[in-house]
C-alpha cells in the first residue's frame, strides 16, 4: 500500500531527481514555458511554485535559498527581478500545466508547463 506515500520517483536515485528538477527549474525560468513528460512537469511544479515565492520576499536569504537550488546565476537574476515584479501581487499558481499530444517514439504522455501571464 502506499497510503500518504509523496511524490514521484521519476526512475531515477534521490541525487539524479534533485538534479532532474533543478534543471528543468532553471530551463522553466530561463524560457517561461518548456515541453516535458506530464509526471515531470507535475513534478516541477511545486519547485518552482516555492523558488518564485522565495523571489517575492526579496531578501539575501530567500536570494541564497533560490541560488542553492538553480544552476544559472542569470536565471537567478530574472527570477528576482522581472519574474518577482510580475508574480508581487499574485497569492499564487504561478505555473499553468497543458497536455499535449503523446510522444512519437515511446507513446509518453507530454505536457507543456509554463509561467502564468508571462511573455518571454
């Protein structure tokens, strides 16, 4: 049984997903919307959901938080200026999943995930 069992283990070990979702993190930051498997995306969202949440308070802690937790300095830079300016007055659900058609290859259930009212 897997009753109160979390999250998705996407097959891969603990290090690999960590590094999985900073990256697509840092992709979804970087361009505003990018195309993923539907699990992943489904994933992402709450990392993403907390580091732009982490943006809006502003300070150096929240700055050091989300710098631990994305790999590109320039995308840290976005996310606590323009992406923080943006999101100031919104409580929340910043993200926004679409399915999309299967993958050709393996049959997988693809998802676009973007950034809510964002015009990169």
């Amino acid at each position: 049984m897997r009753h109160r069992v979390a999250g998705r283990k996407l097959g891969r070990n603990s290090a690999q997903r960590k590094a999985l979702l900073r990256g697509l993190a840092t992709e979804l930051l970087r361009h505003g919307k990018i195309q993923t498997t539907e699990a992943k995306a489904k994933s992402l969202r709450p990392v993403v959901e907390k580091l732009i949440t982490l943006a809006k308070r502003g300070d150096l802690h929240a700055r050091r938080l989300a710098a631990a937790r994305l790999y590109d300095p320039p995308v840290l830079q976005k996310l606590f200026g323009e992406i923080a300016e943006l999101y100031r007055d919104r409580p929340g659900g910043y993200t926004r999943i679409y399915k999309i058609a299967p993958r050709k290859g393996d049959g997988a259930a693809l998802a676009l995930i973007e950034l809510v009212d964002y015009e990169s």
